[in-house]
C-alpha cells in the first residue's frame, strides 16, 4: 500500500485567479473552493488520512475588502451547516477550529463552537479548520498561555509550547501542499512544519483533482525523511 501521510496540511489558494481567468466574480471562484473542501475530506478519509489541516482564512485575509470578508464568512457558516457537520460526526471525524475565532461574528462563533461540541467526542479522524489563522499568532499566544500559568523559564521546552498551540496535541504535519502556483508557506503552522515535507502544485484551489492528491502522496512517498539526523 502506497505511503500517505498521516497529517496533510493544505494552503488552500488560487480561488480568487481561478474566478477572474475565467471572467468570473471573485465570489464564484471561492463558492467553488467550498465545493473542492467537501470533496477534499472524503479523499483523505479513503485514503487514510488521520488528520487535515485546512487553511482556510489566514489573519491577513481581514485586509480584504469587507463585501469580500462577509461573503467568504457566509460561506464558512455554510460549510458547518447542520448538514455537513452530521455527514462529518457519521464518519466520527472531530472538528477542530484553529485561530482567532473571537475575531468573527459572534453568530459564525455560535455555528462553529457546536460543530465542535458534536464532534468532540469522535475517534477515527481530525479536520482542523484554520481560521483566522497566522503561524507567528499562533506561537505569541502559546508564549502567553506559559506565561499566565506562570511557567518558570527553565521548564519551558519544546514540548511545552507544541502542548499550548492551537493544535496542541496533534503529531505535526507530515506533508503540506499549497495550491495555486505559489511557492512559500505563508505564516501557515510555522513551527509544526518545521520537518514537513512541501510540494507545492500549480493547479488553483477549485481545479484540483484526486488525481492531483494521488501525485502529491505520489511525491510524498518517494521522498527520505531524516528529521535533520
């Protein structure tokens, strides 16, 4: 059986230069983007994914114009509509939200603290969704959850500041790919990448393909990886 990764980190982009090579509103590149993340999760699950991490709004995107804002808000509500998130909770699939959550409307926090609040008891997988979501925030609040607790400085350790990151537990990812024809991580899980394996695919976000997941694990596969030994 072919290698896949246990944790698949992906930087979900391309939505907006998909819309507009095509002479389409924005809005319809990230309306099917929507459609790509619903069909992502059951790839993975297939394949044997345990967790998928998607980063779905970065803490830059809040520099986007505010009708833009509001509508990719909409659609995230969508996403975790009672229907996905039973489909989800069937599969046992646990989801997590990742980042400034308080930085949304309280009513979208409302939809996504009881998508959590159902599947958190579920054991076969994790979709960690990352919203609001910056790699060097991530770190600062680590930083200041160890000093609320009034950690003294020699205990703090590696350990100890993956224990308080929004992904506190999880192992780190084992491969991250980015869509969309850029080639850097964008503050995205900076220090949980730190070993990860990158490939970074030229196909925008709503033309991705199985296919194009299968030559990523593909890539994936042929690949040593020796943590820095």
């Amino acid at each position: 059986m072919k290698k896949v990764p246990c944790h698949l980190a992906i930087i979900i982009d391309g939505n907006r230069r998909w819309a507009r090579k095509r002479g389409l509103p924005i809005f319809e590149g990230h309306r099917q983007g929507l459609e790509k993340v619903k069909k992502i999760g059951e790839w993975c699950r297939k394949k044997g994914v345990k967790i998928l991490t998607l980063f779905a709004f970065s803490t830059e995107n809040w520099q986007r114009p505010k009708k833009e804002i509001n509508y990719l808000i909409k659609l995230l509500a969508n996403a975790l509509c009672k229907r996905n998130v039973e489909k989800i909770h069937k599969d046992e699939i646990k989801i997590r939200i990742i980042g400034q959550i308080e930085k949304f409307p309280k009513s979208f926090q409302k939809i996504a603290k009881e998508a959590e609040k159902l599947t958190q008891n579920n054991k076969k997988g994790i979709l960690n969704i990352a919203l609001s979501y910056g790699g060097r925030a991530d770190i600062i609040e680590s930083v200041k959850k160890i000093i609320r607790n009034k950690i003294s400085a020699n205990r703090i350790n590696e350990k100890l500041i993956e224990r308080n990151l929004w992904t506190e537990d999880e192992p780190s990812p084992d491969l991250i790919i980015r869509t969309g024809k850029e080639q850097r991580i964008s503050n995205f899980l900076i220090w949980q990448a730190a070993y990860a394996e990158l490939y970074f695919s030229d196909k925008y976000w709503p033309d991705f393909t199985e296919k194009d997941l299968d030559l990523a694990f593909g890539e994936y596969a042929r690949r040593e990886r020796r943590f820095g030994q």
